[in-house]
C-alpha cells in the first residue's frame, strides 16, 4: 500500500511540473497514460504535440503520428508532411 501511495504522489508531482510547464490538464493525463506514466516520454510527446501544432497540423493525426514514430521529431513530421 505505501508503495502503491508513493507511485502516486510521483505521478501528481509529474503532472505538476508539466502542468506548470503551461500543458493543458487533459493532455497532461492522457500523455502521463500513454506513456506509462513515464514524464520524460510524456513531456517529449507535449512539447512535440504543441510544436506541430502551432504549425497547423490537426491535433488527432499529430496525437497518431507520434505514438506510431516513437516520438521521434524528424519521422512523425514527414508522416504529417506526407497525409
């Protein structure tokens, strides 16, 4: 049980530091859930989410995109060049 409690109190002071970040609390959590709670990967996902976003990109294929790539910048762009 202290475990279980500490692995949360992890996951809050994560979601925190992205949420301070300026990240939107829905993304956060979804990011946070895809990733397995990992906030390293989580954050990567966000800040390339929000970066292709502000370049146009619809937020449902960018979303797609990244998990199909890895989260790797140069492929999930040329995925999203190429639909």
């Amino acid at each position: 049980p202290g475990c279980l409690l500490l692995q949360f109190l992890s996951y809050l002071r994560a979601c925190d530091r992205l949420l301070k970040q300026g990240y939107e609390e829905g993304q956060v959590e979804e990011a946070m859930e895809m990733f397995q709670y990992s906030e390293k990967k989580a954050a990567e996902f966000l800040h390339l989410l929000a970066q292709f976003n502000d370049m146009g990109f619809q937020q449902n294929e960018i979303k797609e995109v990244l998990l199909l790539c890895g989260n790797q910048r140069e492929k999930a762009l040329e995925e999203l060049v190429m639909k």
